[in-house]
C-alpha cells in the first residue's frame, strides 16, 4: 500500500532568496546548533509516535474488514445453500406436477374386458 500527496494541491509558499537576518559569515554558536539538533530529534521521535499510531490504526482497521468480509462469506454461502434446497425442492415438485397423468382411456393398465378388433 502507498500514499501520494498531490502537491498541486498544496498552497504555494515562496522561498526567499536570503532569509531575513541571517548573514553568511556570521558565526553560529554552538548552543544554537544543539538546540535545533534536540528540536530535530524530537521532531523524529514525534514523528515514529505518530507513524506507529498510524500503522495500528491501519492495522484495526484492516483486522475489522477482515472479519467484516469473512462474515459475509459466511452469510452468502448459507443464502446460497439455502437457494440450492428451495430450488431442488421446486424442481421435484414441478417435475411431478409437469408428468401427465393418464386418463383412463390412456391407462397402460390391462383391460381384461377390451380387446382392440
């Protein structure tokens, strides 16, 4: 499974050429460069918490339809049993309802009494 984002549907957001006070050769300390470090390694651990929380929601949901499909299947294959009886059923009747029945006169029956001359 994966996911896209459309980008085209993102707001657009300009990029300055040169951030607004920020100077090239202005030396950076390195209590800033620790900061941003722990701000980013926090940005990490949210985003696996959150990832993870993703994956087991994704993972309910998917055990959920699971059960959900298997217990259609179930159903539909009782429905379809209980349609193969009924129409079994029918089929009988209707076979020993459409055999005609012999008058007498058409009766295989012998006849003592009747002789063909």
């Amino acid at each position: 499974m994966a996911w896209f984002v459309d980008v085209s549907a993102l707001p657009a957001q300009s990029v300055p050429e040169d951030a607004p006070g920020i100077v090239d050769d202005a030396p950076v300390s390195d209590g800033i460069v620790e900061a941003l470090t722990a701000h980013i390694d926090d940005l990490r651990v949210q985003l696996a918490a959150q990832s993870t929380a993703h994956a087991d929601a994704i993972a309910q949901i998917r055990e959920a339809h699971t059960a959900e499909i298997a217990r259609l299947r179930e159903d539909h294959a009782r429905e379809v049993a209980t349609l193969r009886d009924v129409n079994r059923d029918q089929y009988a009747i209707l076979e020993r309802l459409s055999v005609p029945r012999l008058s007498d006169s058409q009766s295989t029956a012998p006849r003592p009494w009747w002789r063909v001359w």
